[in-house]
C-alpha cells in the first residue's frame, strides 16, 4: 500500500508545543506536512485558502488545541461545523484540559478523537506515531 500524503493543521498557540509536534514527527519518521495557526481565525483563513499559507485543499487533518486567544478551539470547531465547504474536515483535539464539559462539547461536534497532551516528550512520539498509523489506515478523500 503507498503512503498517502495528508495535510496537517497544528492550531496551536504555544511555540513549544508546535515545536514539540515538529520534533515528534521527525523522531517518529512522520512526513506528513504540518501547516500552522496560531488560533481558530487563522485556522479558518489557511482552510479557507484567504491567509498567506496555502495548505492543499484534499486529505487534511486539523490537530486543535482547546485554550487558545482570538478565537478557542470549541468556538472554532463550532465555525468549521457550520461551513458547508469545510464541516466534513476531521479533527483530533490535542490538549491538556481534562475536563468533561470540554470532551462531551468537542464531541458533539463530531470531533475524531479527543487526546490529552502528554507530559514527557517520549510519550509524546509515541503519541504522534499511535496517530499516524490510525490515519494512515483511514481513508479519506
């Protein structure tokens, strides 16, 4: 089976936490493109093709984070759900909020998954990897 390349979307605000996915997918031999918003505004311009970056419009994935400034990541999955060109887009949040009120919203909104961060970087490949054959599994068109 050839690997099919998917586009990521890392919304996240924290550069370290970018900077951790960058690092876990070249450790975990990952070499699906990672596009980047710092929030749920510019995330909506990159999907939409109206920001400066231009991530292809087939086979995404958005890994959101939930507490973000401008516009969080419920608000955000409630905008992308209701844009008609957009709403089939799958997401997996990624994020440290553990709380119930966040994982049962998140997933009414027909989220993919719901992952908390894990806290050292080893578990954080192997997170990554877990991911990437789950995806890669998956077919999306």
């Amino acid at each position: 089976m050839a690997e099919q390349i998917l586009n990521i979307l890392l919304v996240e605000d924290d550069e370290v936490d970018v900077m951790n996915v960058r690092r876990a997918f070249k450790k975990a031999n990952i070499r699906n493109p990672i596009f980047t918003a710092s929030n749920g505004y510019e995330a909506l311009e990159v999907l939409r093709g109206t920001s400066d970056t231009k991530m292809p419009p087939e086979r995404r994935l958005v890994l959101l984070d939930l507490n973000m400034p401008k516009m969080g990541g419920i608000e955000f999955l409630h905008s992308l759900r209701s844009d008609p060109q957009l709403r089939a887009t799958p997401v997996v949040v990624m994020t440290t909020s553990n709380q119930d009120k966040d994982r049962v919203e998140a997933y009414d909104l027909n989220i993919a998954g719901y992952l908390l961060k894990p806290v050292t970087f080893a578990s954080f490949i192997q997170l990554m990897a877990t991911l990437n054959s789950y995806w890669m599994l998956c077919e999306m068109p």
